[in-house]
C-alpha cells in the first residue's frame, strides 16, 4: 500500500492478518505520513497469524488486533531510511 511495506523477514512468517479496523487504520495513516513526508515508508512487522493462536514470536498477537510496527527512521543526515529487512 502507499506509504507502508511489510519487510521480508516478516512476509515470510506469514502473520499479516488482522481485523479489517486494524488494516485500514493502518494504511490510512502511512498513507497520511507518506503525503506530509514525501519517501517514508511505515514498516508493518507482525500482526495475527491466519487463524489466530499463539505463536513462538508472541502470546499476545492471537486475534488481529495487535500489531508491531517499524516506525519511521532518519539515516545520520536527516533522510528517512526504509524499513530493515533482517535483524
């Protein structure tokens, strides 16, 4: 979406699923950032697996109402920096 990414290392844990109020709070507001901040970009990490339940990163990631986010980083001289990928 515009204004957000979901780095590698999470797509690939597969926990981007989340309650539709969540998602679009989630996309409006990068959305919003991105407008004021010309090329920053909102990482989105974990939200909820598929189904919901535990998982071996969280406890509290169960029903797609939580969610961690990368927020917006500036390099040494001021330029906002993508989301990292890895660790």
């Amino acid at each position: 979406g515009a204004g957000f990414k979901v780095p590698e290392r999470w797509q690939e844990r597969g926990f981007q699923y989340g309650v539709e109020e969540l998602v679009s709070a989630l996309g409006r507001a990068a959305e919003k950032v991105r407008g004021r901040a010309k090329k920053v970009t909102l990482g989105i990490a974990d939200l909820s697996p598929q189904r919901g339940g535990k998982s071996k990163w969280h406890s509290s990631h169960q029903s797609g109402r939580d969610v961690d986010l990368i927020f917006y980083s500036p390099d040494e001289g001021g330029k906002p920096l993508a989301p990292p990928e890895k660790d």
